[in-house]
C-alpha cells in the first residue's frame, strides 16, 4: 500500500491474468486518509491499450473510492510475458464539496501553487488461471433432473439429456469447483 499524504493506494502492483483475445480487468483502491476533499487522475503510457474508469474523481474525506482498470484484448502474447506499461495516479486537494465535474487538468499542474501527490504503478502479468478440468457427462450428481424425450415421444425427467445444455454444464463445472476448493 503506498502511504503519500493523501490518499492510500492498493495494490501498487496491476496484476492481469493474462490471456490472448481476453478483455482483462484490474481494481484500484483509492483510499482517502485526510478530512479533505482529494482529486484524483490516473495516466498511462498506453492509453490505447487501457480504460480506466473513473480516470479522473473526487475521494471523500476519510472514504474509499474503487477504479477500475482494463486492459483490452491483446491478439499477441508479449515477449517472455514482460510488460513495460505504466500508470501514474496523481491527487490533489480539492476544495470542499468538489465532484468530478470541478476537476481540470490545472488541478494537477505541478508548475501552479498545488501541491501535486505522485504515485507510480506498474503493469504485471501473472499466469491466467487454468481452467477447470472437463465434467464427464455423467458426474452430475446434486443436480436436479434433466428432462429428455424417449423414443416414442413421450417426456421423460429422469433420463440425461444426451446433449446436455451448456448452462447446465457450466453451473455444474462452478459446482465441482466450490466443491474442490471447500
């Protein structure tokens, strides 16, 4: 967590799971240890690559605001899974009552009267989670009935649907993953 006078950010690490042809999002936690109003705006070195939302705001004194930032799909992996990306999340006290709508980019010239916190964040990849291993059709055990039709037409709840819906699978892949994990 950084510890500048204004606000407390964390992590101060942007971890994304990477994965190629994956929209991947990351939180910030910007918290406002001051009985001010703190302004803040967030810069990247790759604009085109990330959105970050809000990218600009106003933290309440002694509260919590979260940012989000996204990292677009990428169509390639990058050498040795590496990243040079950076942010730059900037905060400024701001006058009482301030909202989003009263901050400009003067707020954050350092060359004016304002005194201009910095705090750097750097872009990390970490490995993509795996993804749990396939559901044989009949280990849906728990589950409630599916309902099929025989051969003669008729409706039949207790037999397994032999092409089983993909929400069914998904909800019992969630279901063996809870399981796993408790």
């Amino acid at each position: 967590m950084s510890t500048g006078e204004l606000l407390s950010i964390e992590p101060q690490e942007l971890q994304f799971p990477f994965e190629l042809r994956k929209q991947i999002s990351c939180s910030l936690n910007l918290s406002n240890k001051t009985d001010n109003y703190v302004a803040f705006k967030v810069k990247t070195t790759n604009p085109k690559k990330y959105c970050v939302r809000p990218n600009t705001g106003v933290v309440l004194p002694r509260s919590t605001c979260n940012v989000i930032v996204i990292m677009q799909a990428q169509k390639e992996a990058p050498p040795d899974m590496q990243c040079n990306d950076k942010f730059l999340l900037q905060s400024v006290v701001a006058s009482p009552g301030a909202t989003a709508k009263d901050i400009t980019s003067e707020m954050f010239n350092k060359e004016s009267e304002h005194h201009v916190e910095e705090c750097k964040l750097r872009v990390i990849y970490v490995a993509a989670p795996r993804p749990p291993s396939p559901v044989r059709e009949g280990s849906e055990e728990g589950l409630s009935p599916r309902a099929s039709v025989s051969d003669n037409g008729s409706l039949n709840a207790a037999e397994s649907v032999s092409f089983p819906c993909l929400l069914c699978l998904t909800l019992n892949r969630v279901l063996v993953l809870i399981s796993v994990l408790h």
